[in-house]
C-alpha cells in the first residue's frame, strides 16, 4: 500500500529510522561495560521491543504493569518497572506475572510498599525482586539519604525479596542546553554513586545501578558503576528531542494529516488534541513551514509560511514535540519505507495506564 492511500490522521512510523537509531544506540553500548535497557514508554509495541533486544540490549524498561504484560505476553524481557508498584489490584497482577515465570523486578521506595510486595509475593509462594529508586535531584520519587537505600536494602533481605540494586533517574537534566545537562547529569550521577559506595560498605553490592535518558546516555552510559542506562525516546526522536540532539538520531514518528478547509491566513487539518499533543510546544510540519498553533479536540490550526501553497485535500505530515503522548492517543503505526506502508502495528502499550 502507498502513503496516499492512508485515512487520515494516523501514525506514521518509518522503519528505516528506526533501525538507524536502534543500530546507533547500540554501537555505544558495544564496547562499554554499562549496557542499554530501553524505555517501552517509547515505542510501546513488542516489534520494536524485539528489535532492540536482538541489537544488544539486556532487558526492557518499563514504567507500567499494563506496559510489564504486553512484553511479557510477547515473550521479551527481562523486564524492570522503574516505578513503584503500589496497592493490591496491581500486586496480584505483579506476581502472576512471577508465578507465569516472567523475569520482572521493580522499584522500590518505601517500607510500606516493601511489606506489602513481600506479603503478596508470600500468599502467592513467589520470589519478588526489587531495586530501590533513589532520588538524583529530580525530586519525584526515591530514597533520599544513603542510610535510607542501606536501610530499604536490608529489609529486601528480611521479607524475602530477592535485592538486585538501585536506579536513579535524571529527568531535570534531559532536555537542558547541552553543558548544562552536562553539570546536572554528572550531579546527579555523583548521588547515585554515593548511594552505590554506601551500599558497597553496608556488604550490599548493587548488581544493578539503572539510569539515564536519551538526553544523557552518553554521559550516563560512561559513568563509572553504572551498570545499565534507560534512554527511550531516542528510538523515534520526538520534536522537542530533536531541538536537543540534532545529528545523532532520526525523527521517525509522524502524525499524516489532511487539510479541510483553507482560510487565508490560516489552514485547518483533521487532527486535533484527540490524536495529537502540544504540552512541549507547537508541533510542526515535517518541513518545518507549518506550525500546529492551536489544537481544539479534532482540527489543528496551520499556520506559518506553508499555508500559501496549501489547498483543500493536501497532506500535512506532522513532527509531534511529544512522541510518547501523542503515541498514547493513537492506536496502530503504518510501519512505512520511503512511500510504501510495509506493515501495521498496533499499539499495544497505547492508554496502559495500570
Ligand atoms: C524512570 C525513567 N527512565 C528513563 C526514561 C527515559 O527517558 P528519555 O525519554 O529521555 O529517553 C524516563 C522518561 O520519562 C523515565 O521516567
């Protein structure tokens, strides 16, 4: 099938990309000894999952159960949440996952979620695993003292939790302005590891130190002690991404749209905030001429030097600022190469809130 034959909006993945960026990731993580976990938040479908473990990677990120069942139900993994699994409706669905055999481990923050993953893992006759999520300076979740991680360490041991190390997140760093990303990553990585040296001195030796993003793999991927690196949005390199790390990775998601009405100043398309986000920016054309500056639930106003040239019926390809959100609202990717849709897959992660 061609392009032109698509209804329009829908999702436009193009594999080429893909695989660039997926081939390029992992010829960083080659030679190193830390090695790349990617974030499904990204791609959120076992087919590129797949692909990445077959270039290398050592197990799948995720941040939800719902996330943690799709791959699991496709058979990948080693799977880690790096999220805390809280409350009983999600527990029992953590250890069927263990009790089906799935290699899962999660994040762990608190004692109160400790005692209840080792109450449920008990009842179930299971082995849970857990790394306790430190807090790096981002300040959402995580311990916040070495004592506090030795402590929750320890008590892994006790409720027979199998312990398997720390991760910390950098997400204030991500997207800053290339030296000053710099500064807040090597801040943050200077807090893991003091985490990690508490540990080591406690007889805890973390065998698992996770972090990083796409917007500090390097950095992250080169610190000392760390073990594995996160980075997920580097497989599809979302507009705001892109502003970030121009040559190193491929934009390859677009949202494919149409133009229904031409109105002199402005155009209108047929996607709006149904199938398209805006909370990082007004997104773009691909072209760069068309700005999607202002979204009602099913149209989008184009505006910008494009709309000159534009007439009813035309095809607007979007860049979206947000990938992973804007993904969410969609269902199924038209996997394309060049012109040609060569495959469709569905967004099994998409809206898996649980
Ligand atoms: C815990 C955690 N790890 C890794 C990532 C991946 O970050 P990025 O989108 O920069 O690749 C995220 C992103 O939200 C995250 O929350």
């Amino acid at each position: 099938m061609r392009l032109t034959e698509l209804d329009t909006p829908c999702l436009l993945l193009d594999l080429d990309r893909v695989e660039w960026n997926i081939a390029r990731m992992a010829a960083f993580f080659a030679e190193r000894p830390a090695k790349l976990r990617p974030h499904f938040k990204t791609p959120k479908t076992p087919e590129v999952a797949r692909r990445q473990l077959a270039a290398g990677a050592i197990g799948i990120t995720v941040a939800k159960l719902g996330e943690a069942e799709v791959l699991a139900d496709a058979g990948l993994g080693p799977i880690l949440v790096a999220n805390q699994v809280v409350g009983a409706p999600k527990l029992r669905r953590l250890v069927t996952l263990l009790a089906r055999g799935v290699d899962i481990t999660v994040a762990v923050e608190s004692e109160a979620n400790v005692r209840e993953i080792a109450a449920a893992a008990r009842e179930a006759g299971v082995t849970a695993q857990a790394i306790i999520e430190v807090d790096s300076g981002m300040h959402r979740c995580g311990t916040v003292s070495p004592a506090e991680t030795v402590a929750l360490a320890r008590l892994l041991g006790e409720s027979g939790i199998r312990y398997r190390g720390i991760m910390g997140y950098e997400g204030h760093a991500v997207l800053l302005p290339a030296e000053e990303r710099q500064l807040k990553a090597e801040a943050a990585l200077t807090i893991v590891s003091a985490h990690v040296e508490a540990l080591l001195e406690a007889g805890l030796a973390p065998e698992i130190v996770s972090v990083g993003g796409t917007g500090t793999y390097a950095i992250a991927g080169s610190w000392p002690g760390v073990t594995e690196v996160q980075a997920g949005s580097y497989v599809f390199m979302d507009g705001r991404y892109q502003q970030m790390l121009p040559v190193e990775f491929e934009s390859a998601l677009t949202l494919l749209t149409t133009v229904i009405a031409v109105r002199g100043e402005y155009a209108v398309c047929d996607a709006g905030m149904k199938s398209l986000t805006n909370e990082f920016g007004a997104p773009k054309s691909v072209d760069g001429r068309l700005v999607a500056s202002r979204l009602s639930e099913e149209h989008a106003h184009l505006t910008g030097e494009g709309v000159a040239g534009l007439a009813v019926g035309d095809r607007v390809e979007i860049l979206p600022s947000h990938g992973d959100t804007t993904l969410n609202l969609n269902s199924v990717y038209h996997v394309r190469r060049g012109d040609e849709v060569v495959a469709e897959w569905p967004i099994l992660g998409a809206r898996k809130y649980h």
